[in-house]
C-alpha cells in the first residue's frame, strides 16, 4: 500500500523560487536543509497530510561525484512539479511491485529525519517522473508534516499525465481521490486551496 507523501517542486534558484511561490500562494515555505550526497537544498510547505518540497541544487555544495536527484542536473526554466513522492511501510516490496525500475533504496539522513528513497543511479526520472520516488521513513523517526506550520493551503487534485497513464494508474497500489491519470504528453498540475484562493501549479 502507498501513501501519497508530498510533491517536489524542482527550481534553479530556491530563494528566488520560495520568494516567487509564496506570492502565488500566500503562505510562507519553512527552511529545510541540505542533502549532501547528493548536492542539493530545499525548503518545505505543510499542506495537512502531505508537504511541498521546493528543492533546488545548492551551489555551495561540495562536488559529489553523482548526479542530483529529480533530475536537477538538467532542470531549466520556472519553478514547477518535477516528481511525487509516495510512502511505504515496505519499501523493498514496493520496489519489487513497481511497474518501472524506480531505482535502488538509498539511506539517508538530515538532522533528526532518517529515511531511504529509491533514486536510480543515473539521477533520471522514470516515467518522466510520472512514476513515483518511493520513500520509507525510519519508524522512530517523525513525519516532516509534524514540525511544519500550519499554511491555510491544501492539495485538491494531483494531475498525473503521461502517455502510459493507464499502466501506471493500474500497476499502483495507491488509493487516493486526488490523484487523478491523464493519458497526454509528461506533466503534472497540482491544484490546491490557498490563502489567495485556488491556484494551479
């Protein structure tokens, strides 16, 4: 069974991007943290049960020898949904169950979160992301969710679209009324109910 975890809003620059969203939004992004294996930043929105993820490569990092995840190496343009990320309780059957390759589990930690992500070694999305990052928090560890502020925003409707929508739709063991699959060239939307009313991303 997955858990639909949060979305991750890929950008070029996370201040000017936070700055740039939070207007559309009317709410503020929290500070996040750093990924050192893999060079990037990010910042977070609560969004009840589930949470943005603003992520960026950092360009203070140290070189890292891999590519960025989420396909950050290659990202241009305005900020906008890059992937999904959904959660399991068995990450290694989820992997075994999923319809694509999503990649090896990677351990990682920041701070007091502890988790693994499946992240496929060349950085790509599959699916062109329209497949999810599966993830498995650590059991003692906290929900990212429980240390954010409340943001008055909500995910309505998660828009899926890629020419193997059905396949990807059907092989998911997911049951969410707010994920919806479209049958269309990769994209996503992600409407949700802001402070400055409803916005589509």
């Amino acid at each position: 069974m997955l858990t639909f975890d949060h979305i991750a809003i890929a950008c070029t620059d996370l201040a000017a991007a936070a700055k740039a969203l939070e207007r559309r939004l009317g709410a503020p992004f929290q500070p996040g943290g750093r990924h050192d294996r893999y060079g990037t930043h990010n910042r977070l929105m609560g969004l009840g049960d589930l949470y943005l993820e603003l992520i960026a490569v950092d360009p203070a990092a140290a070189p890292t020898g891999r590519p960025a995840w989420f396909g950050l190496d290659q990202f241009s343009g305005p900020p906008r949904p890059a992937n999904w990320i959904c959660r399991t309780q068995d990450l290694r059957a989820a992997i075994a169950a999923a319809p694509v390759d999503p990649g090896p589990a990677v351990p990682l930690t920041r701070g007091d979160l502890h988790w693994q992500i499946t992240v496929p070694d060349d950085g790509h999305l599959p699916l062109d992301g329209a497949m999810p990052t599966l993830i498995q928090w650590a059991k003692d560890a906290m929900h990212p969710t429980k240390n954010l502020a409340e943001s008055g925003c909500r995910l309505i409707r998660w828009q899926v679209s890629h020419p193997q929508a059905d396949r990807l739709r059907d092989a998911l063991d997911l049951t969410d009324a707010r994920v919806v699959f479209t049958t269309g060239a990769a994209g996503f939307a992600a409407t949700l109910d802001t402070p400055n009313g409803r916005v589509t991303l």
